[in-house]
C-alpha cells in the first residue's frame, strides 16, 4: 500500500481510490488550451478515447474524444468552448460508448485558469459516471434554458447569469457560493432526471 500526501496529511492510496470510486469519480483530465492539447488519466483516457493507452500523454484532436456520442459531440464541444471562454467553472453532461457497446453517462466538472491578460491558460477537472441516477432520457446542461420555464430552469439562468457578472476579481467567498449554487441546481435537475 502507497500512501500519498495530500494537504499535508498522509492517507492511504487504496482508502483514497475507494473513497473516489464510491463518490463515481472515473477519471481526471487537464486541458492545455495553449498547446490545443489534453492529457487523461487511464479512467477518462479509457472513457473518452477508448483506450486507456493514451493516459498521461498529450492528445489532441479526433482522437482525444474519440468515445464520446455522436449525438452529443458539437454539443459537447460546443458547450466546452464557451464555459472556457466565460471562465471558471466548467460543467458538462453527457454520453460516451464503452469498448463492448455500453453507454456511459459522464458528468465531467472542471475549472479554467486564466494568464495575466485573462487569456485562458488551462482547465483541469474530474469526470463522474452518472449512470445509476440516469433513466435514459435527455441529458441536461447547466447551461441557458429558454427564458420562462419551471421555477428549477429559471434559478438554473439566474445563477448562470450571476457567474458569468462575476469578474477575478470578486471576493473568493461570493466566487464559491455561486458554484456551489450551480452545483447544487445541477443535482437538482441529475435528481429530477432520475425520477
């Protein structure tokens, strides 16, 4: 057993593993948006390329989302672009084709960092398999519903809104508690999809 330091504390690499196993993280992904290159982990190399040959190697390209669903992939890149483009958080759910046929549902979550002149520099995050609380039907986005709506669709703009009005320079607390409300209304919507 390894033991890896994180925050100063020493925890168990196997109860770590678990721990992110359990929480339906399957993978990890940073994006090089200087270089137009990614670099997986084996989980998201395995999900979103097919093979878990391409993990910790820069890809780009075709290749570097080769699983994903045809349906969902200009969306997929679509909805990418321009969350790196209004910076921060980075929130996208959609399909992916396992090796023996499958459709996975992933959930990936992320942040954009930007240089000094506010140009985007990179954006690392997590991926999440959903599958279990999806029942097949529609994904959703955390994104700009038509305006009107259900009360869920409404909050889910106003909250967009209010992360897109927030510049670097907001105080870290405001900047936390808008994701936290996006995260929060993304759960919202996986837990209505479910039922």
């Amino acid at each position: 057993m390894g033991i890896t330091v994180i925050d100063g504390y020493g925890e168990d690499t196997e109860r770590l593993r678990a721990a992110l196993e359990a929480s339906c993280v399957v993978g990890a992904w940073e994006w090089d948006h200087v270089g137009g290159r990614v670099v997986y982990d084996e989980g998201a190399a395995m999900l979103l390329t097919g093979t878990p040959d391409l993990a910790n190697r820069p890809i780009s390209g075709p290749m570097a989302l080769a699983a994903v669903h045809p349906q969902d992939m200009t969306w997929l890149m679509d909805h990418m672009l321009r969350a790196v483009r209004s910076g921060g958080l980075v929130l996208a759910e959609y399909r992916v084709f396992k090796t023996d046929g499958s459709v996975r549902w992933l959930l990936s979550r992320g942040r954009t960092h930007r240089d000094a002149a506010g140009q985007p520099v990179r954006s690392h995050g997590i991926l999440m398999d959903i599958t279990e609380i999806r029942d097949g039907g529609d994904r959703y986005v955390l994104g700009r519903p038509p305006s009107g709506g259900a009360p869920l669709e409404r909050a889910a703009d106003l909250a967009i809104a209010l992360k897109e009005t927030l510049t670097d320079d907001m105080p870290a607390e405001v900047q936390v508690a808008a994701e936290l409300m996006l995260l929060s209304l993304g759960r919202a919507f996986a837990r209505r999809a479910a039922h």
